[in-house]
C-alpha cells in the first residue's frame, strides 16, 4: 500500500473507529435505560419486533448500500466524480422505490403479523409506526454508500451522531411523557423515536450530500446503469432477504420453543430478551472498531481488485487481520473474567451476567467474522457471504425445532455457538481461497492468548493488592484499565504488535492531518505503487 492510500485509509478507520466507539457507548447506555423501563418481558418483546422490521429494512435497502459503494466507485474510476453523481442519482431513485413498497407492505399486514406470527396483538401499533421509516432508510443506504465511495466519512459520522442523539431524545421525552404502563405503549414509544431519528438523519444526509455533489458537475456521457446497478443490488437483495426472512423466523419461533421446554411465554421472552437485549449489545459493544474496518474494507479492496494490485491487496488482509485477532481475544478475556460485575452494574441482573460469560469465548469468531464479511464484498463475494448467512440462519431455525423444546436454554445458547462457528469457517476458507492469504497463528493467536492469561493475572493482583471492589463502576474501570495496559505492553513485547507499527500507524495520522491543513488531497489522484 502507498504512504498516501494508506494515510487515507488509516485516517477513515480512526475516525469511523473513534464514532463507532463513542456510538456504541451511547447505545449501550440507552439500552440500559431501556431495560430499566420496559423490564426484560418488554425487551424481549420489542427484539421480536425489531425481527419482523428487519426483513423490511432488508426489502427497503434492497442491497443498496453495498450497489451504491460499488457502483459509485467503478464509476469513479471510470470517468471521475461527475460518472459518480450520476451513478448515486440511479440508486436513490431505486432505494426510494423499493423503501416505499416495504413501508406498504408493512403497514398493511402489521395487525396479521402480529396476532398470527408473533403471538403477540400488542406489536401490531409498534410494526404500523416502523413502517413510516422505510423509505428514508432506504434513500439513507444509497447515501451511505456514496459518501463511503468517495471518502466523506465525516458526512456519514456526522449523520451517526445527529440520528443517535434524536433517537435518544425522542424515546426519552416519549417515555417519560407517556409513562407507558404496558409493554405495548412502551415498545411504541420506542418504535416513535427510532422513526423520527430515521427520518432527521435521511434529510440531513441529502442535505450534506447537496453540499458535495453541486460543486461537481453531473457528467452526461457513459453508460445506462439500469442494469449495472440491478445486477449488483438485486442478488445481494435476494440473498439477505432469504437470510432475514430465516433469521425473523428463527428469532420468532425461539420464544416458542422455549415456552415448549417447560417456560411460560413471559418466561421465554425474558430470557430471549436478556440474550439478544442485554448480553449481546455488551459482546459487540467493543465491535465499534472492526465494523469501521469492514466497512472501509469494501473500497479499498475493490479498488485494489479492480487494479489488479495484489502487493496491496495482500498488505491490507494483513494488517486488518494483525489488528482484529488480538482485539477480539483481549475483549474475549475481560467479558469471560468480569462478566458479573459487568452484569450487575449495567442491568442489575445476575442470569444477564451469565449469559455474557457464557458467550464471550465466541468474541473472536463473531468479530474476525465481520472483517471477513466486509473482505468478501470488497472482493465482489458478497453473493457468497450472503449464502453462509442463508446456511447459518437454516441451521439455527434447525436447533430451534429440534433442540430447543427439549434442551431449552442450553440448545439455545449451543445454536448461536454452531451457527457463528460454521459461518466464521465459510467465510475464511472463501477469502484464503480467492488472496492466497496465509494466516499467522503464532503472532495473530498463541501469544495474544498468553498474553491476556498474564494481564488478568496483573489485573487480578493489583484488585486484591489496593482491595478493589469490582462491582463498584469506578474499581472495575481502573482493574479494566490495568489489564488493558498489560495486554497491550504484552503484544509489543510478544512483537505480535511491533514498535514500528505503532510508530507506522501514528506517522500515518498525523502526516495525513498535516497534508489535510495544506488543503492538499491524495483521493483526486491516484499513486503508484
């Protein structure tokens, strides 16, 4: 990778990674005072909701995102920006298009979801009001692609932020307003802010997008993209929809067959809810990182394709890889270690806490999962990374039938285990296959392994050293903080993280920050290897 390429693509990772972080810490809070409201019933009642939403998303995005980012940057490189503002004008029509259809069809068949499918006629009112969203979310897609294409993550982060805080705002002020006594008015409440922060951060991404694509003047040569773009969306589409169809009917028929195995429905909805509500917002709360990483993958590594520039394309597996295997084991440490107190101080909850340890040792798989997920479509493999979707979903539909009327929670719990490990061997085997890759077990595994064995080893004696109490916010902070450092001085030690790349990578930054002061600009000119 070029100095200039690789300062571009180090500065977007830490600006995505810097978002994504503070995001997910916004998020996990707003889900705590979630479940402080709506108690672990509502919680898991409003995850079932958010499951039959999700296949309408999936229809309203319809692959536009990823078309968009793909499409705009072969366009680009192609014939310049003015082909690239003709390309997003192409997917917004499309996205307007398909975001209103699923916004029709969710709205007229909510009440029949939710008495026939969902057993529960109080989602009828939350799934009508989550439909109005679907249109802008789908014009939000294109427009997410494009600015990812042409390297504005700023526009994207700032989108971020603003839908956060309105979303957050919204639902408190609803909450507070309405005081909903049911699960029913306060699922709703929740379904009215996450529409209204929706709509916001659509029209404030046009806006910024107004700013860019004006000073670019529209090009009017090259080809109709009418297929170009249909061929890229539409098997994408196809595919997530097969796989958030399996995916809503896997989350439906959970609650069920564990009501089978011997719990009520209210049961089942709690420990469904404490799963997918509670324990898994903290599994992939440190993920903020590497979905920043997969994201920025897809182009980079288009361009990379496209070029034929295998050197590069080789350097970016690597380091992505060198930096998300010793993340996802560190983190796998510290949620196996401290999963009670975690529990206990963010939901007062101790069988949440159980879940996340019981968990946590599949951190690595889940997130080195999501980098391989975003190689894969940088790579124009996104057909097959849809498939493994597809086959995992199957398969935990399978356990749910199968298993879980009879074993309960622990078939439950084993599915997701199966279903993430089967997925994660897919999706390696498929990128090693197309890059000849070669994954290094010894620096990438074995010793960040040994290395969070001894920085919890560290941890564990300066809490009994200065008596730490780790159920106490501020206590469990500092020991995290102890063990982290630890860690990290380990890997440098273990040269699994050299000096030279913590020197490479803050040379990077700040030589990328300077040449942005000078108002100079790699991304308008292409450098050679």
């Amino acid at each position: 990778m070029t100095m200039g390429r690789a300062r571009r693509f180090v500065g977007n990772v830490l600006l995505l990674t810097g978002t994504s972080l503070l995001m997910r810490l916004i998020g996990l809070g707003f889900q705590i005072y979630l479940t402080r409201q709506i108690g672990a019933e509502g919680v898991g009642l409003y995850q079932l909701i958010m499951s039959v939403e999700l296949f309408a998303s999936t229809l309203a995005v319809c692959g536009m995102r990823l078309a968009a980012m793909r499409l705009v940057t072969l366009e680009i490189a192609a014939g310049g920006p003015g082909r690239g503002k003709r390309a997003l004008r192409y997917c917004l029509t499309y996205s307007l298009f398909f975001g209103s259809m699923a916004a029709i069809i969710l709205f007229s068949t909510a009440s029949w979801i939710a008495e026939k499918l969902l057993k529960s006629p109080d989602a009828g009112l939350s799934l009508r009001i989550l439909a109005l969203s679907l249109p802008a979310l789908g014009v939000s897609a294109s427009l997410g692609g494009y600015f990812t294409a042409i390297h504005k993550i700023d526009r994207s982060v700032a989108a971020q932020f603003a839908e956060q805080f309105c979303r957050i705002g919204c639902t408190v002020g609803l909450l507070t307003l309405l005081l909903p006594q049911t699960p029913r008015m306060a699922c709703a409440a929740v379904a009215s802010g996450a529409v209204v922060s929706e709509i916001f951060s659509c029209l404030l991404q046009l806006i910024l997008c107004r700013r860019i694509a004006r000073k670019i003047p529209l090009s009017s040569s090259g080809p109709r993209l009418h297929g170009q773009l249909l061929g890229l969306a539409l098997p994408i589409a196809a595919s997530a929809l097969l796989r958030s169809g399996l995916s809503s009917i896997e989350s439906i028929l959970t609650p069920i067959g564990l009501g089978q195995s011997g719990m009520s429905y209210s049961s089942a909805l709690s420990v469904y809810g404490m799963v997918r509500g509670m324990a898994m917002p903290v599994l992939f709360f440190p993920v903020a990182l590497l979905t920043s990483l997969g994201e920025l993958l897809v182009p980079e590594i288009t361009e990379c394709q496209a070029a034929r520039r295998h050197r590069q394309l080789h350097y970016i597996l690597s380091r992505s890889f060198q930096l998300t295997v010793p993340f996802s084991i560190g983190i796998t440490g510290l949620l196996y270690a401290y999963a009670e107190p975690l529990g206990m101080i963010l939901y007062g909850n101790s069988q949440a806490a159980d879940f996340i340890r019981l968990l946590a040792p599949l951190v690595p798989v889940m997130y080195v999962d999501t980098v391989g997920d975003g190689m894969l479509k940088g790579l124009g493999a996104q057909v097959a990374s849809m498939n493994y979707n597809i086959l995992d979903a199957f398969i935990g539909i399978c356990f749910v039938l199968i298993f879980l009327p009879r074993y309960g929670v622990a078939a439950y719990i084993a599915s997701i285990y199966v279903t993430e490990t089967i997925n994660f061997l897919l999706t390696m085997n498929k990128v090693i296959a197309m890059t000849e890759f070669h994954f290094q077990w010894g620096p990438w595994v074995l010793k960040p392994a040994f290395s969070i064995l001894g920085a919890l080893s560290a941890a564990a004696l300066v809490q009994r050293q200065f008596s730490l109490d780790p159920f106490r916010c501020g206590q469990l902070f500092l020991i995290l903080a102890v063990a982290l450092t630890v860690y990290l001085v380990a890997l440098i030690l273990f040269a699994s993280i050299t000096r030279e790349d913590l020197h490479w990578l803050l040379g990077l930054t700040k030589r990328d920050g300077s040449r942005r002061r000078r108002g100079c600009s790699s991304r308008m000119r292409p450098e050679p290897l």
